[in-house]
C-alpha cells in the first residue's frame, strides 16, 4: 500500500549541489525509517543515508561532511541535500521505507543523477 515517489534528480556538475525528494503516501510516515540508496552502472545498490522515525541519521563513510538527509512528516516527505558532488556518484537514487518493528520494505522507482561536466 505505501507509494514512494522520488524526484529532483538531473544532470549536475562535479562539486555542484542537488537536492532530491521523496514523497510517501498509503501509510503512517512517523511509523518507517527512511533512507536513500544508489546503485550505478554495473554496481550493487548501496546505502547512502538513513533516517529513523525520530530523526536520528546515519551516513555511509563516502558521504559523509557532503549529503544531509532529512524529513518532514508534515509534508510526509524525505529530502537528500547533495553538495560537492563527485563524477563517481553518478547512479540512479532509490528511496526506501522500512516499517518500524517489522520485515516490510517498500522502494520508489528511482531518479536518476548524473555528474559530469
């Protein structure tokens, strides 16, 4: 039942900033854990940044002092703050939602971002 809906992804130039979204619907937001995951060409699909329910936030090393994550529940949506942009992070961008307590997981279908000057 729950939709996950990104966007804001694009074409970007290395050391530049992007922002992207993701939008929840068909549940409680408050009740999942959120987090943003890229796969790029030939790759595994990794972790970027992950957000609890109440806002406590974990990076992956690469990332990390360069990408916030974050959340409104208002708005019932997750944000990625993207700066200093690296060519080797060009990857399409996944959103996911875990059901707090549970083995429920939901993804979007992803937006894709692409560095390059």
């Amino acid at each position: 039942q729950v939709q996950l809906v990104e966007s804001g992804g694009g074409l970007v130039q290395p050391g530049g900033s992007l922002r992207l979204s993701c939008a929840f619907s068909g549940g409680f937001f408050s009740l999942y854990r959120m987090g943003w995951y890229r796969q790029a060409p030939g790759e595994q699909r990794e972790l970027v940044a992950i957000i609890s329910s109440t806002g406590v936030r974990n990076y992956a090393d690469s990332v990390k002092e360069r990408f916030t994550i974050s959340r409104d529940n208002a708005k019932r949506t997750m944000y990625l703050q993207m700066n200093n942009i690296k060519p080797e992070e060009t990857a399409v961008y996944y959103c996911n939602a875990d059901r707090i307590g549970t083995q429920t997981g939901y993804w979007g279908q992803g937006t894709q971002v692409t560095v390059s000057s």
